[in-house]
C-alpha cells in the first residue's frame, strides 16, 4: 500500500499502533500460522489511507509467510496515474519504520537502498535483492529470510520530488507451517473425489514439494504473483470402504534436505454400503438330509450403521429376518444358494453364495433316449436318467430285462442301429448313499424305410408296342407301415398307388421303378419293358454325297436306328417295284435310265418300315438332239415354220446354237427357231447344238422343204420371158456398141486394167442415182415382199470371180463390193405393167408417165468422156 507524503500525519498513529502490537512484547519472535490472520487484521493499513490524489499505483501481496532459513520472494508491480514517461529514481526498503514528524522523514532498519537510475545490477551475495526495474516491477527477493524479520516491511521510492511509501507485512516462523487440506464434498466410496492441500509459501530460490500418503492422481502448481503465493497440490482418488475411518496426510518435503519439513492428517470418512461376511455350520455346507443347518450374516463395515438384513435362496426372497437363519432337518429340496443382503442409506449389499449341498440317494431311475425317433442306421444314445447327490457314480444297464457286460457308465451309445437292437432297455443308479432303484423301462423302436421293393410285371407275354402294360409294386417289410407309392413313369396314370397301368406304351419307353414310402421312401430297381416294334427311322445314305453324274459309282446303304427283334432284313424299290433285296444298292456305272424315285424297306418279325422316297437324279451332258419341224411335211412360201431343237439333258440345256446346211451359224440361241413368213431362200438343211454345264451336243441336219406359192409361179413365168427379150435387145445393143466403139474408146479412154465392161442405166426423165447399196440377185427378185414396186435387175457380170451370191430374198441387206473392186456392173431396168407381156416402142414416145426410160453409158478406169447430147436407150413398155 502506498503512502504519499502529505498523508503522514494521518497514517502516523496507526502504524505505530500496529508497530506496538506487533513488536513491543513479540520483538525477535516468530509469528505462527495459528496467529496470522490476528496478525493480518492488526497490520492491515484501512481503506482509505489510498487517496486519489496518488500519483502512483502499487499491487504486492499484503502478508507473505515463511520460516527461518528459506527465502521471501515479494511479487510488486507498479503504474504511474499520469501515464507513461515517469520512471522511479530511488528504492529504500525499512524494516519496522516509523515516521519522525520533526524531522518528516521515515526512521527505521534500512534493508535495502538503491538508486534505480544507474543499471548496475544488485550482487547476488546480497540478503535483499531488487528483481523489478525503474518503470513498472519493483519485485524484492529476501534470501535468506530470519525469524526476526517478522514485521512491517516498507518500500520508499522517489521519482523527481514525489515521494511513496508502501507496505507489506512478514510473517516468520521458526520452523515451517503445516499445510492446509480442503475436502469440499462428501465422499463416497467409488465416486472420484479431488482432495487440496496447499500453502501460503512459495520462493523460486527455495524448492519444496507437497506429498501425500495415499496414491491416486497428483497435480502440483506454484503461484508467484501481487494477488496471491501459495503452493498447492490436488490428489484425485476413487475412496474404497476400506479408507473409511483412516487419517489422509499432506507432508511437506524438502528435497534439498530429504526431510519432511512439516504436516497436515485429517480423518476420511467414506460412506458405504454395508460389507458382508456370511458364515455357515457346518462349515462345508454339506449336510445329508435330515440334519441341521445354521447360517450367520456378519456386517464388517457400515456407514452409516445399517437397518434391515433380509434372506434369499436361489435369488428368491425367504420369509426368514435376522442376521441368523436355521434350517433343521433340512430335505433334497433346501438345496441351493444362500444369500444374506444388508441395507443402509447408501445401498444394499449381498453376501458371497453358500452352496448349500444336501446328499441323498438316487431316486428311482429311467431310460431317456436320443433322438425320440429313431431310425436304422443312425447313431442312438441312451441316457440313465435318475436324480441324486452326491450325482450317481455307477450305473447298470439291461436289455429286456438281462444285464448289459461292461456298460457302466451314464450313458450307453449304439452308433448304428439295427432293426435286432430293438426293445426294452432299463439302468439302476447307484451312489455313495447306495443304490436306487428302476422306475421305467424304454421302448427302443428302429424304423426303417421299405425293405425289398421290386417293380413287377404284370403283363403275361412279351408286350408290344402299343400295348396296355401293368405293372405292381411290392416290397417285403416296413416299420412304420407302407403308406404311399411313387412312380417314375411320365404319362402314367395314378402315380400314388401300388398298380401302375400304361396305355399304348411307346416303342421306346423308359425303364420304369416304383418307390414306396413311409416316413421314409426306398427306391425299387428299374424294370426294363423290353418293348418290341418295327424297325424306327429307316432311311436312305448315298454315297457320294454330292451330286451324281453319269457313269460314275454310287452306292446307297439302308440304314435304321434301332429294331426289337434286331434280326431285319433288307429290301430295295424303284419307283414303286421291288427291285432287290440286301441293305445296300450298287451302281458300277450310273446312267440316266437309273434316275427314279428309291425307296428302303426294313421288316422283322414286328413289321416293316419304309424310309422315306428318295429323288436319285442322275446328271448328264446333252444327248439324243434332233430338230423337228412344224408343219413337218414342208411349208408353202409365206407361211411360218418352227423348228424345235429336242434334246435329253440333265440339267437341262442352258444354251442353244442354230447352224444351216453350210454350218453358218444363225446366231440364234433359242430351243425354238421360227421363220416367219417363211421364203424361197429358207430352204435346206438346218441343225442344233445344245450345251449345259457338263458337255455339249449336236444333232444330225434336218431338211426344211419351201414350196413355191402361185404369185411366185406366176412371176417366175413371166420373168423367163422378160429375160428373152432382154437377152434380144442386147444383141441389138452389142451391134451398135460395136459401131460406135470407136467413139467410146476416144471418150474414155482406154481400160488397161479393166477385167469387163459396166453400164450404168440412167433414166432421162427422172434421174436417179444408183442404189449401190442394193444387192445383187442370182435369180428373179420376189416381187411379194414390195408390191409397190414391179421390176426386175439383170446384172451381167464380166468374169466368174465377179459372181455374188444373194442373200435372203426378205432381208433389206445387200453384200457390199468391197471397195478395192474396179470393175463396174450394167443394169437394165424394167418397168413391170399390168399385162405379162411387153413390146417394143419408140424413144419418142413419152406420152406414158409408166415408161421409164434408160441411158446405156459406158464406164472404165480412165477418165470419163464428156457425155453426148444424143441418148442411146432401149425402151420397154408394157
């Protein structure tokens, strides 16, 4: 606490009050623990010695304690009320000071004085050490501390002309205060509590530690500050009942010396349920029945004392009370566990079990078995089932009423039982009290499926197919009873009884097998119908298997999947006739005539079997080509023929060529070739050749007769007669060609290379140019096909190399001269009339617009003559 200077008047009579009750009959003494907050209360400067004129706020504990030889250390803090800037000059710390009105100065023993404007550090070999600094600590370190440092302490600091004085007492004890304990709650047995001890010491110069005489969790702090110093220590422990009632220390260990250096014990009291102990007599808790049995319930501890003791059996509540409880003449029954519970107001709480064991001997035995059904072949175990105590240790076993060697034991296993381990099986038990006695005998029942179920056939004579079949099912023993059957056969009817029927059975139906059933089914051996019938699936294999062709091997096998008899045979058809016996057909050489429909035959003693028909169809080049012709006995010009190329092939012709008698191709490549309307130049011979994709060929000439028709007749007369005339005036030409060959030759010129002579006939009305194009004729034009036109051509050739050969009179093509020929051909045309016959008229006359009039002119090789202005012309008119 702070004290300015103008204050001093005011504080002077306190503290010398304080002064006198601290040192004037205590002086050089130490003060105690016990005395320290009398201590306190006398030295504590009041409230309102702290003026608000202060110019400077200090903050240090207001008592510290320690005892001789350790240290004080005194926490300070200081802070100027103006604010930053103001520093201490001077630190004087009094011991017991008093203040001198007179002089107005503080009197007193001077611990410490240190100007705080140097920097020089105060030596460590120094008692009094000044820690702080000259702005805001001014921490102070007593080291090491006496007794007779007890009392007032004072720090006086100056800074410029203000001057302070703060204060703080000492307490100095000879020997180290005992800690202090604090317990804040109740404690109940296994609820954590946290217990502190603590102490108002604590010095960074002087180490000690706080130890307790109970282990559990220990944190230890230290607290240096202006509020407060203290040491403390927190121990945190989960009570048992046993720490009810004992002491709990708190030492104070000084670990430089390795002593206890002082102490605090206080008393635990743990509240707890009651502890128990049970007793029994006799002590073994094993009693035959009839005797006597005492149990005594003991409480060890109790806090607070309990209020109710109450009895249980097996965990069920007696009637019985007390801490007592006597069973005389105790029977079988009583035996169990014993508790005792005891209550107070913290809970309850049982005692250990007494197994309390009453012996008796066994009670009248029997037979328990397992399982409760037992079938044959399964594992059976007997169990001798009789109550008793001590349990049993021996045990009996007979079977229908004779004892079992060597079965002693609880109990007796069959591990694969038969229908002769059947019967009446019983034990007697027997133990240390002796032996019991039989009670009931158990009935061992082995069940077991059907025994020797067989499948029968009913039917007397070999079934065949289609027949109506019975069949039974029999077996020759059953435990428990036969009480339904089961078949196999699909189709059937009535599969649950003990006769099956099937109707119309199948050729190949399947073995067939009954099951009969009780709790348990068995399966019979399957029967085999061994039903007869015809040969099945009859069918033809050829080989090769790929197309056939003529001349070549083929084979062809009969073959069947299956035959009841199998003894078969074999037969061969063609297109409906027996044609052999044996399973196989062989064709050396196959021809077309072998082509036809085949069929397989397969017979036993049950019937026969047709395979299915079978196409053999043998593939051959063409052969046998011949044309026919319609009308067969010839065609009258005009008319239409149709010539037909016949043929045999397989496959058939895929290709026709037509050729005439001179083996010129027609290229036509039609099965039929027709000619219509058919001409003079159509006749002769014609042939054929066909062609598939394995050969070709060709069939011999047939000759096409044409018969002329009337018109042709008629026009062919006349034509013989036109022909002598003109055949007349050529004569007549030839003379005058002679005289005036002459005047040709001066024309022309001369025709060194020519092999003939040619005319060119020009008509002088209408001129026209030759049709070169046009073909030349060998005989007379057919005047049917252009009735417009009525004429004939004469063509004189001059050498047997300049023949050409017409072609079809119907055709409108002409053979072209080919274009290196010079040699040139002289037409004459006549005008056809109305009247066969013709006569000769001048060239004057031109009063007919029918008479076409010619110019004879004369051509070589050479260069031509200019033409004449007279005409040379030979007219003919009808």
């Amino acid at each position: 606490m702070a004290y300015p200077e103008k204050a001093h008047e005011l504080l002077e009579f306190p503290i010398l009050l304080c002064n006198q009750s601290l040192f004037s009959g205590d002086q050089g003494k130490g003060v105690g623990i016990g005395a320290q907050e009398e201590l306190s209360g006398r030295c504590q400067r009041p409230e309102y010695l702290t003026f608000s004129d202060s110019a400077w706020n200090f903050r240090h504990p207001k008592t510290l304690y320690a005892w001789d030889g350790a240290c004080v250390w005194i926490p300070c803090t200081y802070s100027s009320v103006k604010g930053g800037g103001h520093t201490l000059d001077n630190l004087t710390v009094y011991h017991n000071f008093t203040y001198d009105k007179k002089t107005k100065h503080y009197n007193g023993t001077i611990l410490y004085n240190k100007s705080l404007k140097t920097k020089e550090s105060t030596p460590s070999q120094e008692r009094v050490q000044f820690l702080g600094n000259n702005r805001n600590n001014c921490t102070l370190l007593i080291n090491p501390v006496k007794v007779n440092d007890s009392g007032l302490l004072g720090l006086r600091v100056t800074s410029g002309t203000d001057k302070w004085m703060a204060s703080l007492n000492l307490s100095i004890s000879e020997s180290a205060p005992q800690p202090h304990i604090e317990l804040h709650q109740e404690i109940r047995e296994d609820q954590e509590v946290t217990v502190t001890c603590s102490l108002n010491f604590a010095c960074r110069d002087y180490q000690v530690h706080l130890q307790w005489s109970l282990e559990g969790s220990v944190t230890t702090s230290t607290i240096l500050s202006p509020e407060m110093v203290t040491t403390q220590s927190h121990l945190s422990f989960q009570p048992k009942w046993t720490h009810d009632g004992k002491n709990l220390t708190c030492q104070l260990w000084d670990p430089m010396k390795q002593r206890i250096l002082s102490e605090k014990t206080v008393l635990l009291e743990v509240k707890h349920a009651p502890k128990l102990e049970i007793q029994v007599s006799p002590q073994e808790a094993i009693v035959t029945e009839g005797e006597s049995v005492t149990m005594r319930c003991q409480v060890i501890s109790s806090n607070p004392p309990h209020w109710s003791v109450s009895w249980f059996k097996d965990r069920t509540k007696l009637k019985e009370e007390g801490t007592t409880l006597v069973l005389p003449e105790v029977t079988r029954t009583m035996s169990g566990q014993y508790t005792c519970q005891v209550s107070n107001d913290v809970g309850s709480r049982q005692s250990d079990v007494v197994d309390l064991q009453v012996h008796y001997p066994p009670e009248p035995s029997w037979v328990q078995l397992s399982p409760s059904s037992i079938k044959e072949g399964v594992t059976v175990e007997l169990t001798c089932m009789s109550v008793a105590n001590p349990p049993p240790a021996n045990y009996t076993w007979y079977f229908n009423e004779q004892e079992i060697p060597g079965k002693n034991g609880r109990t007796f296993q069959i591990p694969q039982v038969l229908v002769k381990h059947a019967g009446r099986y019983s034990c007697l038990a027997e133990n240390s009290l002796g032996p019991g006695s039989v009670d009931r005998e158990a009935d061992l029942n082995v069940q077991y499926p059907p025994k020797g179920v067989t499948t029968v056939i009913q039917n007397p004579t070999p079934i065949r197919e289609g027949d109506s079949v019975t069949l039974s099912c029999t077996f020759n023993s059953s435990n428990p009873r036969v009480t339904r059957y089961n078949w196999n056969s699909p189709g059937s009817q009535d599969h649950t009884s003990q006769k099956l029927t099937i109707q119309k059975v199948t050729w190949d139906a399947q073995p067939v097998k009954c099951e009969a059933c009780n709790q348990w089914c068995s399966w019979s051996p399957s029967v085999n119908l061994n039903v007869l019938y015809a040969p099945r699936d009859v069918n033809i294999q050829i080989s090769p298997n790929t197309e056939i062709q003529s001349e070549k091997r083929v084979l062809l096998q009969c073959q069947y999947s299956s035959s009841r008899p199998a003894d078969v045979h074999f037969f061969w058809k063609k297109d409906g006739s027996l044609l052999k016996e044996g399973k196989t057909l062989t064709f050396g050489q196959i021809f077309p005539e072998d082509s036809g429909t085949y069929h397989c035959l397969v017979n036993n003693s049950i019937g026969q079997t047709s395979s299915k028909a079978y196409e053999l169809q043998v593939l051959y080049a063409p052969r046998r080509l011949r044309v026919s012709i319609s009308p067969k006995d010839g065609v009258v010009e005009g008319k239409t023929a149709v010539l037909t190329c016949e043929s045999d092939a397989n496959p058939p012709i895929s290709h026709y060529d037509w050729f005439d008698g001179k083996n010129q191709d027609l290229h036509y490549y039609g099965q039929m070739l027709r000619l219509e309307p058919v001409k003079l130049q159509h006749a002769g011979s014609y042939w054929c050749r066909g062609t598939n994709r394995l050969g070709q060929s060709q069939s011999p000439p047939t000759t096409l007769t044409v018969y002329y028709s009337a018109a042709t007749i008629s026009r062919r007369a006349a034509l013989g007669v036109g022909f002598c005339l003109a055949i007349f005036l050529l004569a007549i030409w030839g003379v005058k060609l002679q005289r005036s060959w002459k005047r040709i030759q001066r024309q022309q010129g001369l025709q060194e290379s020519s092999s003939g002579q040619s005319f060119f006939v020009r008509n002088l009305k209408a001129r026209r140019t030759p049709q070169a194009e046009r073909p030349a004729s060998l005989g007379c034009y057919n005047p049917v096909m252009e009735d417009a036109v009525s004429y004939a051509t004469l063509s004189f050739p001059l050498g047997e190399t300049d023949t050409r050969r017409l072609r079809d009179a119907g055709s409108s093509e002409m053979r072209e001269i080919p274009p290196s020929r010079e040699d040139r051909v002289t037409y004459a045309v006549v005008q056809n009339c109305q009247v066969a016959d013709y006569e000769n008229v001048t060239p004057e006359v031109l009063d007919d617009e029918g008479i076409h009039y010619s110019e004879l002119v004369h051509f070589g090789n050479g260069k031509r003559a200019l033409a004449q202005e007279g005409v040379e012309y030979v007219t003919l008119k009808h």
